[in-house]
C-alpha cells in the first residue's frame, strides 16, 4: 500500500486545502526542488553554497507542512540571494522561488 500513498499525495491539490485563494505551496516546493538540483550540479566552488544549501532545505521542509509563514520565506530569499545571486546559471530558478514566494504575501 505504500505505492497507494505516493500517488495519493501527487494527485493532492498544489494549494492549501479549502482555500481557493491560497498561495501554491506546491508550486514553490517545485520551484525550490528544481533550484535545488541546478545548485547540486552546478559545477566549480560557491563560496556561500552551504548557505544556499541550508536555506533551500528550509524552505523544502517549510512547504512540507504546511502553508509557511511569509516573513520566513522573505528571509530565505533573501539570504539565497545573496548566496547564489551572482551565478547567471541559477538566475532562472532563482527567479521562479522568488515568484513563487511573493505569491505568499
């Protein structure tokens, strides 16, 4: 029945349950998730990767349960983009958690 729980949990609503206006939480543990795989890959030393790194496990774990809170999302941010700003490789997915997180308010 294990398999029944993973497919259950993919076919969940992205958005907070009950709340057809909530931000889309799934939506930014996606965009946190494809950050996070470019990082991993990206080649050659980043002085602050361990930062980005931690934040970006963070903010995996605050979209796990639950809707997070908007201040603490504004404060990853800001410290990924200090950490990670400058790599033009990560600009893209940068860019989409910072859409996404601005969706929270």
């Amino acid at each position: 029945m294990e398999g029944a729980i993973v497919v259950e949990e993919l076919c969940e609503d992205s958005r907070t349950a009950g709340d057809p206006g909530a931000p889309d939480v799934g939506g930014l543990r996606r965009a946190v998730d494809r950050l996070r795989r470019q990082l991993a890959v990206l080649p050659g030393e980043l002085p602050d990767r361990a930062v980005a790194d931690e934040e970006l496990a963070a903010l995996a774990a605050m979209t796990v349960r639950g809707r997070p809170e908007a201040a603490r999302l504004r404060r990853s941010l800001l410290l990924l983009t200090g950490a990670v700003g400058s790599v033009s490789a990560l600009s893209p997915a940068l860019s989409e958690v910072r859409a996404r997180i601005e969706g929270f308010g």
